[in-house]
C-alpha cells in the first residue's frame, strides 16, 4: 500500500485563512514538502509553521526566484523521486501550496508527474482572487457578470483584446510588470476603475487606488482587480490600509 | 460603537473547508443572519451548524428559490433593516456565505445597503471554482492561462463568444441551462475537455466528463470546466465519484 499524496491549499497569507480540512492533515503530517526561494524563507512553510508538528520531515523543492520564468523541469523530477520513495514506503506526504494548488500553483509539477503512479488528494484552498476583493471592499463578480483572470506577463496586445472583451478583470502576478500593466489601464481608461493590493491578508499587505500608486515595483503577489462592468462606478478615495 | 458586519465565507459546502478564522467567528457569533429558501433548509446554514453556538439569534433571509431571477430588492431592505438594528446596539452580525461572499455571492446586497453606515469584514472562502477542479483532478489554471468564468444563464450567443477566445472555462450556475450548454459545447467540438461537477465536496457530489453524463436537469450548484489550452488533452474515462 502506497501513501497518499496531499496537496493542500494554505490560503492567501494569514494563517487563519487555511481551511480546517489543511490544518487537520498538517498538524498530523509525518511528512511535509513545499516549495522554497534558494535564498530565504518558504512562504508556503511560513504560513503553516504554527500547525507544523514536531519532528516533522522536510522536504523544500528549492526553485530559484526567476520571475516569469517557469522553473525548470528537472527540479520537478528531482523533487517528485524524492517524494515517490517515500510513497512508496507507505507514508503521506502533504505538500504545502500557497493559495490553491490547482489555481495557478506549482503544485501541477508534482500532480502531472506522479498523479499515475500514487493516489493524490488535493484540498482546496482561498485563492489571493477572493482575498484581494474581500480587501478592496468591492464583490469581485455579481449576478451574471463574466470574470477573465489574466496573468500580467502576458503582452500589452493580448492583455488589451482580454480586457476589452470582459467585466470584471483580474490582472495576477503583477510583479515587475506593474509600470507596464499601470501605462496600458491608463491609455484605456481604466485607471479610476482599477484597485491593487499586495501580499493580500498579511500585515505588511497594501491596498490601494491604481492610480494612487506611486511605486513602480511590486512583489511577484500582487494583483490588479478592474470592475468595468458598473460605468458610474469608481473606486473610493481610501482605504483603511 | 456600532457593531462590525461579517461576511463570512464557508466554502463549497464540506464544513472542514471552512476556514478557521470562518470557524471562530461563527463560533463566537452572538447573532448570525444567513440565506434561506422560502422550504427546506438554508444552506449556508448546514455548513456551519456544528459550529453554532448554544442560544445563538438567528435572522434568516428568506429568498424564494427562483433560478435565474435575482432577488426581489425589497427582501434584502427588509434583511438590511433588521441586522442594522442589531448593529446599532453594539451587537456583531455574523452573515453566512455559501463559498465567498464576493464571488456571485447574495451578500453583496446587504453589502451595498450598509456598508456607508456600519463597519464591514468579509472573510473570504473556497469558491466552488477550485473545489471543482480539484474533484475533476485537473489544474484549473497552469502557467500563463488565461481564465474566463462565465455564468450559465448567458444567451448561448454570449457564451460562445466568450468562449471562443477563452482558454481555461468555467461555466457556473449551471442548473437547468444544462441541456442547452452540453448542446452548445457539443457544437464547438469541447465535449471531451468538459468536466462536470455538482455539489463539489459534499457526500452527494457527482463528477462526470459532460460527454458521460446522461441526465438533463441539474441543481443551480454545479459547473462545467473546459480545459481548452492543451490542444492533445481530454478528460479521462472515469472518476472515483
């Protein structure tokens, strides 16, 4: 008999925000694996760590921080042999995944590579969309709205035909594109519909006004949320962070 | 000192994914107010009756079950009059949320009635988005996809047009739209990368590929994924459910 293998989903960034269902299967973990920068700290781990049971076996998938890149395969087949011989001994491993490890998540490398050989449960978890809205105090869809989630690497043309064509809009990993992204909302006149957050749910979060904006950097976890839908409608001059 | 609104997501409708913070504030709730069909049991609810406490007061929102309709205004001024009058004691309110309040959430009308007038937390939860993918087995969204979610009772026209320049689909509200939307994939030649999932995470889920699936009614809680970017892909024979 084969272990399982867990993907859970941690939320946004608060501790408080993993579902119950992530923090039973954590706090009873033998085994844990997650994806670590190859300077620093996990963000994964840093959001579980109160839940971490003692002597707990580690596994960090070291991926260097290489924005818009995506990590190299090998580094996923590694990873994905160290966590099949512990599989294969009958242990669960629970791998530890920002947000939700089918939105966007590196959980898919390990899934795509072993989802045929071991059973695989995945948890989901609160995706930074819904926490992003829940901090600029705006419903991100409503009635029958069409919502597009586009990530801002993608070019200025293909952003622009995805932004013209939709309603409620949500630009993800922002990150160093943000002058960028900031310059094509403006040409379009967008700017005034337009709310940023970063590090959503954390204390060092930043919640802001597009066009207030005054920086021209931003973490890979940020976001752009645009509410074209409602044309009377501007984003309010505040915001309590 | 008025008391705070919480809007609280439950998430897809398993209570182990509730969030934690979702878990105390509901367990510490004085008052909860929750949507509630004019017979039967509300069920938003059911997601969080373990965690309710002894003597808790309870303001249901009674929204006669009329698919596609969106509620008369007059039932959410009336529920809105009610918590108001709680708050303005001093007293929090606690509104429970199927998945999170501000994804196609009926929250956002009691939101837009007292958010000028009272302090307002959402709490955002698991969306059925992602819990659907991860009962399909399948990533929702890898890499630089582009996501477009869009509500079932949209003229076919629409549909398709969003559809054609989409990448990943979800297709939400399915309910009795069911027929016509296998039709309309049908025509675009999408059925095999169709999944279909109702009631993601409760015992009574189903999840079928929409290719499977032989009858031609679904509840309001159920949706269609469509993985349209990975041109060799389709959905593989069987589920465990």
């Amino acid at each position: 008999m084969s272990g399982t293998l867990y993907g859970i989903g941690l939320g946004p960034g608060d501790p408080e925000l993993m579902t119950l269902k992530a923090h039973r299967l954590i706090s009873n973990a033998r085994v844990i694996a997650y994806p670590a920068p190859d300077s620093g700290d996990s963000f994964a781990r840093s959001i579980a760590a109160n839940a971490l049971p003692e002597g707990v076996r580690e596994i960090p998938i070291v991926v260097p921080m290489r924005v818009d890149r995506f990590p190299a395969q090998e580094i996923y087949d590694k990873a994905a042999e160290d966590i099949a011989a512990v599989l294969e001994t009958g242990e669960d491993v629970v791998t530890l995944c920002e947000g939700d490890p089918f939105f966007f998540g590196s959980f898919m490398y390990l899934f795509e590579r072993l989802s045929d050989r071991f059973p695989i449960e995945v948890v989901p978890g609160v995706t930074s969309l819904t926490a992003c809205a829940a901090q600029l105090r705006r419903p991100l869809t409503a009635r029958n709205d069409v919502l597009t989630v586009i990530p801002g690497p993608l070019p200025d043309l293909d952003i622009r035909a995805k932004i013209e064509e939709a309603q409620a809009v949500a630009i993800m990993k922002v990150g160093r594109h943000l002058p960028r992204l900031k310059a094509l909302l403006d040409g379009m006149g967008l700017l005034d519909k337009a709310g940023y957050v970063e590090r959503a749910s954390l204390p060092e979060q930043k919640v802001h006004r597009l066009v207030d904006l005054e920086v021209d950097a931003a973490p890979y976890f940020s976001m752009i949320l645009i509410y074209k839908g409602d044309e009377a409608w501007t984003l309010p001059p505040s915001y309590s962070s």
